[in-house]
C-alpha cells in the first residue's frame, strides 16, 4: 500500500515537472535525472530554479526539514529523501507533513540549505 502511494507520488511529480518544463521553456527537453543539462539554460527560466518535493518531517525546533525531493539539477542530485536545513524558520510556520511544494535549494558551507517554499499545486 505505501509502496504503490509512493510510486503514485513520484510520479504525479515527475508528471507535472515534465508538464511545467515543457510549457516554460524548450530548454528542458527531457527530464534527466543525471545531470546533462546546461545550467545557463536552466537559468533563463524564472521557475527552474524550483524543485518539486514532498514534505516527510519538519522540525520547527532545530530548523530542519526532511523532503522527498525530485531531481535538482542545478546541484546535478537525483531525486530522494533527505534533510534540509531551512534559512529561515517562518518557512515551517504554514508546512504541514505531506505537502506538495517547491522549494528552492542552495549550497551553503558544505550543506544544502531551503531558502524559498512555496505550495505546488
Ligand atoms: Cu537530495
């Protein structure tokens, strides 16, 4: 049952990145999660620079998230689940565990950092 939810989910969210890309931007052709593509491509896009991810876990206390993310091309990872700091704690106040967002991930002294969540429809 979980297997097949996540399965499901994935793919929702592979579905509507691949939708999302196609309509922005002739840019993102194929949605390759091994890292061929060419950032300043990326860059023209206002919205590239999102990444599709399920929230699993939030820990309001130490700043930290845990997201189901999909591919994050401009840091060439695969989609997984993982832990994320967040810049700013006010990003948690409105997350509930099992929202779709789009957050915005930089790399920040060795680890990777939330600095923009925003709800995907
Ligand atoms: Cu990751």
């Amino acid at each position: 049952m979980n297997l097949i939810k996540t399965l499901t989910t994935a793919f929702a969210i592979v579905a509507v990145a691949t939708l999302s890309s196609v309509a922005q931007s002739e840019a993102v052709k194929s949605h390759d999660h091994h890292g061929k593509t060419d950032p300043t491509k990326l860059m023209s896009s206002a919205d590239a620079d999102l990444t599709h991810a399920e929230i699993r876990k939030i820990d309001k206390d130490s700043k930290k998230i845990t997201l189901k993310h999909e591919a994050i091309k401009s840091l060439d990872m695969p989609g997984m689940t993982m832990v994320f700091k967040v810049k700013d704690g006010t990003l948690l106040d409105n997350a509930q565990v099992g929202d779709k967002v789009k957050v915005k991930i930089i790399q920040e002294g060795g680890s990777y950092v939330v600095t923009e969540m925003v709800t995907a429809k």
